[in-house]
C-alpha cells in the first residue's frame, strides 16, 4: 500500500477550488428552488422517467389474436442476434396452416446488449423491445427469460397482438 | 467424341451425352430444376433454354444430344429474359413461405433466383391453394404449395426405387404430388426423395425443424450402416449430428442412400454414448475419465499371463485400430465376433447389404496378415473352462446391429476381468459384476480412417467433429492398455524466423477493409 | 361457288353408316385395289398427293409416313378422333355419317405403312360415334374386311376402338400414346418423335380421321385427280366446321384456297342487322381475323399463315359486333387453364395466371398495367414448352389483346363491358 505524501507548497491552493466547488452547489440550490419544474434529478422510486416510445428495453413476445404465439419458430432472429443469447426449441403444430411453433423461446437477457436486431430481422412482428428497463432478479436464473415470461407477464395483461394476421394473410393469397 | 462449344469454350464430350453435360463438365452456370444426373430426362421444369447456332428456336440442354461442332450459349439477353421469365412461372403460385421452410438456406429456388431471378414480380392474383403437411409415409412430409412439380421424386420411385408410390394427380396449376389410394411412400430408399427435391416441398420427419440448415457444419465420411460404405456428408453443430445425406460416388453409390444408414447419425450423440469410463472391483463401481481407466486396467492386463488373454474385435472399427490393437497385443487369441452371421451375404439389389459392419473385410485382411486364424466356439469353451481369464472387446458402436449383443455380454462377464471397450451405452453393461472396465471410445465421427466395403475398396475419411472429448480411440487404448504411452504426431516446426513486418496469422489492411461493414448515410 | 361433295358426297344417306348401303356406294373397292398395289406405291402417292394432315399441324401424311424407320418391328396405326379443339365437329360427323369410310381409309393406310394394329381413339364424350364406329369395326370383321387375310392378299389387320376421357391435351398426338397406354394423358418430350418411338416403344403414325378417310379417294382418283381440288400448296378439300354467329352453321366441304368470305356466306351468312367483326379460321387456338382481314382470307395454309394465323383443325368461329371481345377471351383463357396438363412450368402456369388476369379484368378489379402484363405473360409462354398447348393458350390472348385493344382499355376503365354495356356478373347472371 503507498502513501501519497502531499507536499506542503500543493496543498497551499486547495482552498480556492472547494470554494469554487461550493458556488456551482450553490447556484443549482438556488436554481432548482426558484423553478422546481425545470429540475433534471428524479425522485427515483416514487417519480420515474418517461422514455421515447421506441425505447429498447425488454422484449416482449407478440401473440395472435386467439392468444396464441405469434411466432413461426424460423429463427432469424437467434441467426441475427449479435450475442447469442435467444435459443428457440421448434415443433410442428397441429393446425397444418400454422405448421411451425416455437415449444421453447428463451432469451438470456444478462447475455443481450439491447441492440433490436431481433425486432428488426423478424418477417411477422413476433418480438418487439417493450418499455420496460426495471427488471430486478435476485439470481442468474431469473434473467433468462422463458417464452411465457416473454409473451404473458402480468405486465402485459394478456398478450400484445402482433399486426401480422393470419386470416388476413391467407384472404390476401400471401 | 463430338466437340462442342458452350458459350465461346470448346468442350469434348462422351458420344449421346446432352448439353446439359457438357455444362455440368465446364462447371459453367445453367439453371435447371428437373434435370437430375441420376435421373431419366423430363423436360418439365423448361430453364436450362440454350440458344444453339443455326436453330431459330432455343431448345432446352437436358434433352438435346450434342453433335460435332454444335455451339451453345446461354448469356445471350433474350434467353436470360426468358429464364427470367420462366423462374417467375415456377414462384407465382409459390407461397414464399422461407421462414418456416426446412429447406431455406438450401434452396434451389432461392440459390437459382438470386442469380437469375426477375426481383421485380407482377403478379397481382391470388395464389392457388394446395394441401399442407401431406402425410405421406412414415418419413416423408409433402406441403403441395412449395412444390415446382419437377417430378425428380416421381422418377426416384420409378426408376431408382422401382416401387412407384408416387404419382402426379391433377391437372395444370392444380397439380399436386400424391401416392396412390391407400398406399404410402415406404420404400427403404424414401428419403433420397427429400435430398433430390428442389425446394421444401418434400421434408424429411427426422429433420423436419430441428435446426434451420444455416446452423449446420458438414464433412464427408463413409456410412457405417453396412459394408456396402456409402459415401456420406454428416451435418453436425456442437449440439451433435442432425442428418446424413449421401455425397456421388460412382463406384459405390452413385447419387443415393438407403433410409437406414440416414439414421446412423443417431447413436453418436450424446444421449446414447459412454461419456464416463466405469471401473468395477468386487461390486464396487467407480467413474472416472476414459484415459485413467486404460491405464488402471493395464494392471490387470500385465497381470493375466498372455495365453490367458484374449482380444474380441468386431467390423465397426478402422484399418488402421486393427492394426494396431494386433501389433500391441501382440497375442494370437484374437476372435472376430460376428453379428448376423445367416444374412451375411443378402443383398437388396442396389445399395443394402446384409453385412451390418462398415469394416468386416478390412478385420478379415487384417487378423490374415497377422497370421491368425481362429474360430468363436474356442473362446467360447475356454471361457467357460477359465482358460481364459481376460477378455479385451472392442464392443461395436451400433448396437442396434447386434442382436446377440446381451447374450454376448453375459457370455463375457464370465470371465475374471473385462475390458469392454465401447462408443455407445447400454444397460447390459450390468451383467458385468466382478472385475470389469467400460471404457468410452470415439464414434466414426470423430476420428479418422480407413474402411474396407464389401467390394475391397479402401476408403479413407477424416475426423468431422468431437462430442466425447475424453473418449479414447481403439489404437490410443490399445496403447494404454499396453502401458504404453500414446504416439503424439508432433505438427512440423514452423520456420524459426518469419518477417519482421507481419505475423504469420496477421491480416492484412486490405483484407480488413474487405469485411467491414461500410455505412452509407442516406441508403436506408 | 357452292360446295363440293368430295369425302361427303353420300353423307346424306342414311343406309351409308351400313355396311350394304356403303358397298352398293363405292365401298371397299380401293381397299382391295390398294391391298394389290405395293406399300411404297401408296406412299408415293399419297406423298405426290400433298395431302396434308387435317387435325392441325397440316404436316404432309406422306412424308409423316416416310420417317418410319426402315425395319421390321411392329408398328402401329393410331387414329386421332379426339377432336378437342373449341369449334371443332367435323371427325363427329364423318364418324357418325360414314363409319366404313374411316375404315377403309386406315386399312389402306394401315397396309401402306404395315402395320398389324391400329386404334381409333375417340374422345368419351362422343357416345354415338364410339357406338357407330363399334359398329361398323364389327360389321367389317364379319365381312373379313377385318382381321386375317384381308382380301386374300395375306395381309392381317386388327382394329380397336380406345374411348379417351375428354381431355384436350390427349388430341396431342404424344398426349393420346400416353393415354392409350394407360398412362396419365400427357405429351410426352420429343425427340424420340412417334414414327421412331410411339405407343408401347414402336412405331406409330398418328392421323387424323379425315386424313384416314382422304387416302381411300387418293387411291380412288390417283394423285393427280385429288391435286384438281385445292390449290398447288393446299391439295384437295376440307370440312369446315362453322360456328358461332352465323345463320346456318354446321359442315361444308369446300376445296383449299376457298375465300372466306363466301365460306360465310355459305352458312348463311351474318344474322339480319350484324356485321361481322371478326373470325377464328382455325379452331381456338389459332389467333383471331378482324374483318378486314377476314373479307381477303382464303381458306388455305399458306394465306393463312401470311395472315399470322392458322389453318388447325378447320373450325371457323365467326363473330359479330354483338360480342364482347373480353368475354370470349375469358372463355378460351379458363379453358386453356382447366386443360394444361400441367407438365411444363410456362404452361402450368402461365394459363392460370392468364385465365387470372382476364378474370380479374372481367371482374373489375383489372389494371391498366394487367393487358400489357398479358401480354408479356403470353410471349414467354410461346414456344417454351414440350407440346403446342402453351403457344395455344397464348396466340389467341396475343392476337385478342393486339387487335381489339380498346375494347379491353374500355373495360379496365369503365367496369362494363363496351359493346354490350354491362359488367361481368350482369353478362353472365
């Protein structure tokens, strides 16, 4: 362990800079008082920061409009994603004009750098970055999220319906 | 020997052999869908137009012969319209469905599109709607929409399979692929149906959405289904192996494989395999990794004076374990234990044989040259008598193969120490309850070696993957049970000195400049 | 000029589908006069004869029958009555007026290219000419027309009749060999061409029945007595089946080179207060006539083809200025696209994107771009393809969309139709 041993003539000229120091205190003590509105820091738990809508933060799973996956399980976006951290279980549906399902979709969010090339890569609005950022987890396995965590978290309420519809698809002849 | 010229290269061609061969010979581009090598002409898909000097109208490569001095092109304006044209034809009523299409990163019609695609479609109607997820057989999967109507499965089990379960129904853009009433399509060569296809239309149920194809390494080795030895491509990632499917090889197999040796794959992986290597002494069982155990168990072998010591190998290993598992142990009491010894010389007519060994031959050449010819009921009855106390068996990897494999394992656990040495694991390894190793080895897939086919053929193959990284192959635990050490091939020493400028694995700032990614402001 | 009674000189009686009636009229003589000649003498004439096939090719018989290889395999005599072509109803009557005519006809042919097997394949619908040619099959190998020895001059010859099911494309004569073999009906890839490899891997010379039923009278008058009818290029006569908007349609057996427009004025003539606005001269595949062109034409090859058109099977539609010109190529489009076999990709799909378009445009849901796109669609379907079937569909949309134009901007435009002023649905209720 070193010591800094401050020499005498240095520590003459400290006294000027914590008085500087103190006055930009100051100034913004009395600049947030006389204009609370315009006042950058938040209350933190009680107040939160509304973000622009197309925010990144958590990914939300999209779903049909019976409430089942919206995804088809074609893996673009685990071939897209730039840190390997969507792993997708395919299987055949029952329903032949589904044909393709996903029985497991997990994303490793501690893995994720947020980049969206999952939203942009996917061909039918089944993943999108939902708003939310507040994610605790008390341990490793609490953020690798599951395919119900992604697409029916009570957060959710239900679902987002994805704007790819089927019926609408086949009617069009697509 | 007719000479001809394809666009401006003169090629010298077999006597009656197509356009089309002569461009498959110059490695030059035509698009083609119905057009097989293995395959009887059908003419159907109309792509491969070709202009041919001195004909006003373009005729198609796969069904015109060549004659002498004949000069083809195909880069002339109005037949790349044409094939333009014509791909548009094939993708209107195609449901473009790539994302959930097994066959996507390996598509005809994706590969032959971007190079000679319309990009710009304008068909505006609706598509035809056909069936989906046709159940064809129990391998088979057909989706009608995806289907160009080729016919090269139709002509498969016409002319190759000769068992005609497909046919094509209907009539014009209503076409579909189907079998016949109350038949499916069960053939032993059923897959190679979902190899030849095109596009996505036939899928194989083994496959069917376990890994998207760009996941996927492959590597060329040698089926080990039987001694037939099809040359084969394995696709594999780190999760194990996927599928099979057969590479040409004229000699062998041509372009096919039966459906059997498509699940050969099966057994390498993981689930099925030894990971751990077991060590039994007086009932008690311990694990510990493959190459500790060898070495362990060369004390019981040093032990066992040699007479009493004998060497069990089956046809599922390379040309060049045997030999050296007959070189280090050096005894003659080296027994080949055959499987399926009745239907040992069936064969089905085209590929299957009834030797379900890749090697058998190689073993037999191996076991003469080493002067050793010796019969399964000797060590039958010197087990059972104790003259034998220790048994060395290179147990085989398929099980699946081996019928008498339980009984020859409780036929072994007479004896007072085992050595079995195996890929696979199985239940049966139970019986052995006094001295006795299990010893992991590598499966064909991750090593490299020699096969000897029915016909005497040598064929070599290379490593593709490794799944039991600890496992030990038969010539490196022969070693180890010889208390030997294994022969590391030290890699030839680089030179001492290289440029002073660049390292040897640098890449250079041209190469770089090459991959990046380069963003141009205002082209989203 | 009237008509000339040449093939169908007795038709008009009713004892000529008997065996008795056809004999005391002429019948069987030139079967046994040719049966003493020698087989190359009868090709040569028919050769010097310039008959020309009379189903559509107009390819010359004589020379159909020299390509046959010179050995001794078996070989086979195929006569095409399928008759698929829209408009076409002259092998019907022929088939149903004079059986034995027929017959004849391929016995000589049958003796000139020795061959001990020919098939009449006549399309299903056809019930009572099967039942007459039947008929008359059995009438002939009770007489020993048929069957061992024919006319003791040693030559054997079977005849069967093989009823198809319907289809267009089995009038293609690789269609009808996979049909006849049991196979599904469609062509199949040339070379091997019929005369080298055909029905059953042999042989096979394809004919039409009025081909068939010419040679009899080539042997009857000799080349140079068939050469008085027709003009240099086109010998002889023709049945034209006339259809369509026309006072008196039906058969009329005129020589080659007939003008056209007398060809109408035959039948009848336009109906009182029409005129006419265009004609189809050779069944609906061949591209359309406008009046102008229609009033010059002459019934023959060559003139046609200088028009752009075809002979094919002699089926004149003739159309008024009553007719929506859209309407029709909806018609020949969705029948095109219900009888594409379904083989060749610019066929298969080519038809029912076309047959889409129409419809679409019909529908009132066209685009300006759509009779363009039509028109590109139908050029690259033309001559891509293993048959004709393609370049059938696409000739009448090329020529239907390049002459009458504005009537298809006028419904693309407007909904309805231009001459008969409703839309699709009101047309058709």
């Amino acid at each position: 362990m070193s010591v800094v041993n401050n020499t005498p003539n240095k520590s003459n000229w400290y006294f000027s800079s914590i008085l500087g120091g103190l006055f930009i205190t100051a100034k913004h003590l009395i600049k947030n008082l006389l204009n609370k509105d315009k006042m950058i820091t938040l209350n933190y738990p009680e107040e939160k920061y509304e973000y622009s809508p197309r925010f990144k933060g958590n990914h939300v799973l999209t779903v049909k409009k019976d409430g089942a996956i919206r995804c088809t399980a074609c893996m673009l976006c685990a071939t897209n994603c730039p840190a390997e951290c969507i792993k997708i279980t395919a299987a055949e549906h029952n329903d032949p004009t589904v044909e393709k399902f996903p029985i497991a979709y997990e994303i490793d969010v501690l893995r994720c750098v947020f980049c969206g090339f999952c939203e942009e890569a996917c061909p039918v609005d089944a993943i999108r970055m939902g708003p939310e950022w507040q994610t605790p987890g008390s341990n490793g396995s609490q953020f690798i999220y599951d395919i119900n965590h992604l697409a029916y978290r009570p957060q959710l309420k239900g679902g987002v319906v994805s704007v790819v519809d089927e019926v609408e698809r086949h009617k069009s002849g697509i | 020997m007719p000479k001809c010229t394809i666009n401006g290269q003169e090629v010298e061609v077999k006597e009656g052999s197509t356009i089309m061969q002569a461009f498959y010979q110059l490695d030059q581009g035509i698009a083609h869908y119905c057009y097989h090598p293995g395959l009887s002409v059908a003419g159907v898909c109309r792509l491969c137009v070709v202009d041919i000097e001195g004909n006003p109208r373009p005729q198609i490569a796969c069904n015109t012969v060549v004659t002498e001095g004949m000069k083809v092109s195909n880069q002339s304006e109005k037949i790349k319209d044409g094939v333009k044209w014509i791909l548009d034809f094939h993708l209107i009523n195609h449901p473009l469905d790539c994302p959930i299409c097994d066959q996507a990163g390996e598509c005809g019609l994706q590969e032959q599109y971007m190079e000679y695609g319309k990009y710009n479609s304008e068909m505006a109607e609706p598509k035809v709607k056909k069936h989906k997820v046709v159940d064809l057989g129990p391998t088979v999967v057909l989706d009608s929409e995806r289907c160009i109507l080729c016919s090269r499965c139709v002509r498969f089990t016409d002319e190759v399979s000769k068992t005609n379960e497909l046919g094509l129904f209907n009539r014009g853009d209503k076409t579909e692929i189907g079998t016949f009433e109350g038949k499916e399509l069960n053939n032993k060569y059923s897959l190679n149906t979902v190899d030849i296809c095109p596009v996505g239309a036939l899928t194989s149920k083994d496959f069917r959405f376990r890994q998207r194809v760009w996941y996927l390494k492959n590597s060329e080795t040698v089926c080990t289904g039987c001694s037939t030895g099809c040359n084969v491509k394995v696709y594999y990632n780190k999760e194990g192996a996927f599928r099979v499917k057969p590479v040409f090889n004229e000699n062998v197999n041509g372009h096919w494989m039966c459906d059997e040796g498509r699940d050969i794959y099966k057994f390498v992986n993981i689930e099925h395999r030894q990971t751990l290597a077991h060590k039994m002494i007086g009932g008690q069982k311990s694990e510990m990794p493959a190459g500790q155990a060898a070495t362990e168990a060369f004390q019981v072998v040093k032990s066992t004076p040699s007479e009493k010591l004998a060497v069990v190998l089956t046809g599922q290993y390379t040309n060049e374990e045997y030999e050296a598992v007959l070189k280090n142990f050096k005894t003659k009491n080296v027994f080949h234990w055959k499987n399926l010894e009745n239907s040992m010389n069936d064969f089905d007519g085209l590929l299957i044989r009834g030797d379900k060994n890749p090697n058998t031959k190689g073993l037999e050449a191996a076991m003469k040259a080493a002067g050793i010819h010796t019969n399964w009921n000797d060590l039958e009855k010197s087990l059972s008598s104790g003259a034998i106390t220790t048994v060395v068996v290179a147990g085989p990897e398929n099980l699946a193969v081996y019928p008498d494999f339980a009984d020859k394992v409780k036929l072994m656990a007479q004896a007072e120490n085992v050595i079995w040495m195996t890929a696979c694991h199985s239940e049966q390894f139970k019986a052995f309850n006094q001295s006795a190793f299990v010893i992991p080895t590598k499966s064909y897939l991750e090593k490299a070696g020699t096969f000897t086919n029915h016909a005497g053929l040598n064929q070599s193959f290379k490593k593709a993957t490794t799944i039991v990284s600890h496992a030990l192959t038969l010539s490196e635990a022969s070693f180890l049970l010889t208390g030997q050490s294994i022969p590391i091939a030290v890699a030839p020493q680089a030179a001492a000195f290289v440029d002073v400028d660049r390292r040897a694995d640098q890449v250079m700032i041209e190469n770089r400049k090459k991959n990046e990614f380069v963003f141009k402001r205002g082209s989203l | 000029m009237s008509e000339v009674k040449y093939l169908t000189e007795f038709y008009h009686l009713n004892e000529f589908q008997g065996l008795e009636g056809y004999k005391k009229n002429g019948g069987y003589v030139e079967a046994a006069k040719a049966l003493k000649m020698k087989p190359e003498e009868i090709i040569d004439e028919v050769k010097k004869s310039g008959l020309r096939g009379r189903g559509g090719a107009g390819f010359s018989t004589g020379m159909k029958w020299g390509f046959l290889p010179k050995n001794n395999e078996p070989r086979y005599l195929l006569c095409n009555a399928d008759e698929g072509e829209p408009g076409t109803f002259k092998d019907r009557l022929m088939m149903e007026r004079a059986p034995h005519q027929l017959i004849e006809g391929m016995i000589i042919s049958a003796f000139a290219i020795n061959s001990k097997k020919s098939y009449i394949y006549i399309r299903g619908e056809y019930d009572y000419p099967i039942a007459c040619v039947r008929k008359a099959i059995e009438e002939a190998y009770a007489a020993g027309y048929l069957g061992k020895n024919i006319f003791g001059s040693g030559f054997d010859h079977d005849m069967d009749v093989y009823v198809g099911a319907g289809a267009y494309i089995c009038g293609e004569e690789t269609g009808m060999i996979s049909s006849l073999e049991g196979l599904k009906g469609q062509p199949k890839l040339k070379p091997p061409f019929p005369a080298v490899q055909g029905y059953l891997r042999k042989p096979t010379i394809v004919n039409n029945v009025e081909t068939l039923a010419a040679v009899k009278y080539i042997i009857r008058d000799g080349a140079q007595g068939y050469k008085k009818y027709g003009t240099e290029k086109s010998t002889g006569t023709k049945l034209f089946s006339v259809s369509g908007n026309v006072m008196k349609p039906g058969n009329f057996e005129v020589p080659l080179g007939y003008p056209l427009k007398d060809l109408i004025e035959l039948a009848g003539g336009m109906k009182p207060g029409r005129k006419l606005k265009a004609v189809i001269p050779g069944g609906s595949s061949a591209p359309v006539l406008n009046a102008e062109e229609a009033m010059k034409a002459t019934m023959d090859y060559e003139n046609l083809a200088s028009l752009g058109t075809m002979l094919g099977s002699g089926a004149v539609i003739v159309i008024d200025d009553s007719q929506c010109m859209v309407d029709m190529l909806g018609t020949l489009t969705h029948f095109y696209h219900h009888e594409s076999c379904g083989q060749c990709t610019p066929c298969r799909e080519g038809t029912g994107w076309l047959d889409k378009i129409v419809h679409s445009i019909l529908e009132g849901r066209g685009r300006l771009q759509d009779i363009d796109l039509l028109i590109k669609v139908a050029d690259n379907m033309k001559g891509r393809t293993i048959c004709a079937l393609s370049d059938a569909a696409a000739l009448p949309v090329l020529s239907f969309v390049s002459k009458f134009r504005e009537e298809f901007e006028f419904f693309v435009r407007e909904g309805r139709s231009q001459v008969k002023g409703t839309n699709y649905a009101q047309m058709h209720h």
